[in-house]
C-alpha cells in the first residue's frame, strides 16, 4: 500500500512491508472480517455470484500477470481454464484422487500447455501473439471435444471438493475454500510485482529491446509470465469444475476469453487491485442486466419473441465501451485518485 504524507520507510523490512500503518492494518481486518462472514447474512444466490466472482478474480489475476505486467497478449485464456478444469474432473472423478492433487495437478497442466502456446512470444509478439493464443484456444476446445477421457460432446460430472473427509457441498462452504485461495492468490501476486522476476516483467512489458539490452532473458521470463499466468488459469479452472459439478467445452468460449481482458483493462492493468475490481464490476453488472433489465423490458415494452434477451449482450457492450472512454485508465486508477484527494483534501482550496 502507499504511504500516507509523513510516514517515512527507516528500515528495508519496512520499505517491503505490504501494510505498514495502523490505518491500513485496521481496513485489513475489517476487510477481512466482513468477507468471511458473508454466508451469514447472504443467499445462496449471492453466494453463488460471490463465489463465480472468486473464481474468476484468480484467473483474471493470472492474465493480468500475463498481460499487466509482462506484456504478452492472450486472448485463449478460457482454453487454458478449461485445461485446468478438465484435468481436475479426471483425476477426481475417473482416477479417484483427492482434490488437493487434482488442484495442483490442474495448475501445473494448464502451466505446461501455456508453456507449449508461449513459445511463439519469444519471436512475435502484439496481434501476431493474440493469434497464436485464439489458436491455443480452440485446439484445446477441440481436443476436449474429440477425446473420450473428456466426455466428448457429452461432458464430464465432477464430484465436491473435500479434504480430509469435510465435502464442501453447500454455498457457504464452497465459499470459504474459494476465497481463502483467492486471497492467496492475491497475495502472491502482490509479492511477485515487487521482486526481480515482477520487475523483469514490467522491463519485458515497457521496452523488451531494452530489458534484452540490460541483460534480461526475454525466452525465460516471457515463458515464465505464461506459465503463472495459465497456472493460476488452472487453479481458477479446478474449483470452477467442483462448484459446478458438471463440465461441457460450451463453458469456455471464446467470448468467454475475450470478456477476461474486458475485465482487467476496466479494472487497471499491471495492478493488483485492478483483476479484483474489474471482475466484481462486470460480473455484478451480468447479473443486473440478466436480472433487471431484460424481465423489465419483456413486462413494459412489445418486442419480439427472444428480442429481449439479446438486448443483454448489446447493453453489457455499451457500457463497457463508454467505461474505457471516461475512465480509461481503469477503475484501480479511480481508487488512487480517490485516495489522493482523501488525503490531501483539508490543503485542496
């Protein structure tokens, strides 16, 4: 966090501390208090959007270490989610393992094929890039399709998660697993951004020329970057796969991919924050135009027979498209600006 005016770093310890006031240790708590206490004053539907948000903050929060920091465009990442979540269903439906294997084991299959797909980064890069990672994206659609172990066509169910006997069955309980790895998959990240692989991404993402120049080796950071990012992907596939319990390739389009970098670029690239705020902004807003407005349009206006459905898309479109022209920068940028003007509003006339 940043410091407010007056506080000065008198050791290095201090200088790499995350929370370092009193202030910042006391929002933490609360923070930390309010989220885990959620079931007890929530539905089940809303547990239900609180835990699809989780789930989708730790894969956005890989793609923007992919593309925040490192620069590398990738527009496949629901393939690489897929990958993750495939792996999990077989391991622990088929092969009967427990989940904690098949969520490591989701991770680090979904990192081996980002792997595979990050290997023409080192040679091109920007659209060139975007292409190979549409390509990754329906080779594994593909390949989950035509493979019997998958389920082809037809899908795979996917039993709970348990651990040590405990089955997360309910809401609630899928709940606290899913936000006890989110937050550390926060923290993670926030950590990565500070040391010399997070610095060696940002130097890749800025001017790669230059961070070749400066000694840094573009082929090992680059497939670094794709490796966190598509294994965070995994993780995020892994519990998608236990909280829905049944697997269908339709789950992870294209559009699906194409709305994740929607989601970091409202939210603020290269930031911590910014995974965090796009997600819980876009998915909230999913559920108010699927909620609100399409039964409001269906009751008060004539339109045609499944015209009101399709006016979700066009309106979802809309408002991301003027959210990037007034707020650009993305809303982590807003929060900034907002801490800023707090802090410094008694000397602002």
């Amino acid at each position: 966090m940043s410091l407010p005016t007056g506080t000065r770093d008198y050791t290095y310890a201090e200088d790499m501390a995350i929370i370092r006031t009193k202030t910042q240790w006391a929002l933490f708590t609360g923070f930390l208090i309010f989220l885990f206490t959620t079931p007890l004053y929530l539905g089940n539907y809303w547990l239900g959007v609180a835990n699809l948000i989780g789930i989708t903050i730790i894969a956005a929060t890989g793609l923007n270490i992919l593309v925040g920091y490192c620069g590398q465009l990738s527009i496949g990442h629901a393939g690489f989610i897929a990958v993750g979540a495939y792996t999990a269903a077989i391991l622990t439906n088929r092969l009967e393992l427990p989940f904690l294997v098949g969520l490591i084991c989701a991770g680090l299959t979904a990192g081996a094929i980002g792997l595979i797909f990050g290997i023409p980064s080192v040679r091109v890069k920007g659209f060139y890039l975007a292409i190979t990672t549409i390509a990754a994206q329906f080779i594994i659609i593909w390949v989950i399709n035509h493979w019997q172990v998958t389920g082809g066509f037809v899908g795979i169910k996917v039993p709970y998660a348990s651990i040590g006997g405990f089955v997360f069955r309910t809401e609630a309980s899928q709940f606290y697993l899913i936000m006890t790895i989110v937050v550390l998959c926060i923290f993670f990240a926030k950590n990565l951004a500070r040391t010399k692989v997070g610095r060696a991404f940002i130097a890749i993402r800025d001017n790669d020329l230059a961070a070749q120049v400066m000694g840094i080796n573009l082929f090992r950071y680059k497939l670094l970057a794709f490796f966190i990012g598509c294994f965070l992907a995994g993780i995020a596939g892994s519990l998608l796969a236990h909280w829905i319990g049944f697997l269908n390739a339709e789950q992870f389009s294209l559009t699906e991919s194409i709305l994740y970098i929607g989601m970091i670029i409202i939210g603020g690239l290269g930031t911590t924050l910014g995974p965090i705020l796009g997600v819980t902004f876009l998915r909230l807003l999913q559920q108010v135009l699927t909620m609100e407005v399409v039964p409001f349009l269906e009751s008060t206006v004539a339109l045609p027979a499944g015209f009101a459905s399709g006016v979700t898309p066009m309106l979802f479109g809309l408002v991301i498209i003027l959210f990037l022209i007034l707020e650009p920068r993305g809303l982590a940028h807003r929060w900034t600006l907002f801490k800023s003007s707090y802090r410094l509003w008694p000397f602002s006339y």
